[in-house]
C-alpha cells in the first residue's frame, strides 16, 4: 500500500495528504534523500528512506528492501532531470521523456477504499516502490507545469550541495535548497571578495 491508512483525523487532511502539493513535496524530499548525499553513488539505507515516506503521510513502516531503495535512487536520479531544467519548456522535454519510458495507463485508484480516488501511472497498486516513485512524481510534476506554467523547481546552487528545490507560488525564482545553503553562499562570496 502506497498511500496512508485508514486513520484519518479530518476530512481536510484526507484530500489535502493526496494533493498534487503534498506529492511534489514528497518527491523532492526523497529525491534528496535518495541522491543528496551521495556523491559516491551508493544508496541510503532503507530506515533513511522510510523516514522520509513516514514524514509525508505512510502509516506504518514501509518495508523497503535495499533493492527497492536502489530502484528508486534511479528513479530518483532520473526525476533530477527535470529539477535540471533551466526553462519550463525544457522541464516539459524532460517529463516528457520519462512519461513515455516508463509511465503506463493513466488510471484511477482507491487503494481499496482506504484513499480518496486519485490518478496513478504505474501499472499496479502493488507495483515495484521506484516504479511507483518515479511515475508518480511525474505526474504530479506534469500537473504543476500545466497549472503554474513555470519549472517546477531546481537543483541547489551551492556547489557542495547537491539538493533539489521546488518553486513557490508565483514569487520570484529561488536558487538555493534552503536558508542554510544561502547564508553558506553568502559567507564564503563575502570571504572571496575581502581576501
Ligand atoms: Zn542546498
């Protein structure tokens, strides 16, 4: 099971878990966790990765083989692709690439009545877990180019930081994964230009 239990405090919570957001959210956490701090090429461990999972909204611990954790860091390796993208139009090249490689059907699921309906482009409910994080990320992805019309977001200007960023809302564009990453920046140009 993919999604969240049965356990569902509120109505609100029940949709907004399952919201083109809320997914988007989730891929770009796991794509940092599965490639962000691996500059060697090997997997995180599996707990690392189900943590991530737990954080947004998997009841229960997912169990997560070593091999599952290394079909989705290729997965995730190849979303990076579209966090690449300098313009929305070659973020779109990108989706487009991978929606015709590995995404089948578009299809409805409840998960069993346990979710509210929502799409899905894996070929099962019980599929592989980086079949599913990949084609479920695209479409999300795909969904938040159509609405906003910009790249959904970019990889973190830090050289020594290899995270992804998502945009947000309509403001101007980001350039780093976080707070922590610009002031870094900001101390060591400062550095630079006083040495
Ligand atoms: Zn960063």
């Amino acid at each position: 099971m993919r999604y969240i239990g049965r356990v569902l405090p509120t109505p609100d919570d029940w949709s907004t878990r399952h919201s083109v957001q809320a997914t988007v959210q989730r891929t770009g956490a796991l794509i940092n966790v599965l490639t962000g701090d691996a500059p060697d090429g090997t997997a995180p461990a599996p707990a690392a990765v189900a943590e991530v999972l737990r954080a947004h909204g998997e009841t229960g611990p997912p169990a997560l083989s070593t091999e599952d954790v290394s079909e989705m860091r290729n997965a995730a390796l190849l979303l990076r692709e579209v966090f690449a993208a300098a313009h929305v139009d070659d973020a779109a090249a990108a989706l487009n690439r991978l929606l015709l490689e590995h995404a089948g059907p578009v299809r409805l699921t409840s998960h069993g009545g346990s979710t509210p309906w929502h799409p899905h482009l894996d070929r099962a409910d019980d599929g592989p877990w980086g079949e599913w994080f990949l084609t479920s990320s695209c479409l999300a992805l795909t969904v938040l180019v159509w609405d906003r019309q910009r790249r959904p977001g970019g990889l973190c200007a830090s050289p020594s930081c290899r995270n992804v960023f998502l945009a947000q809302g309509s403001g101007p564009e980001r350039r780093y994964c976080s707070r922590r990453c610009a002031t870094r920046e900001r101390v060591a140009a400062h550095r630079r230009y006083h040495r």
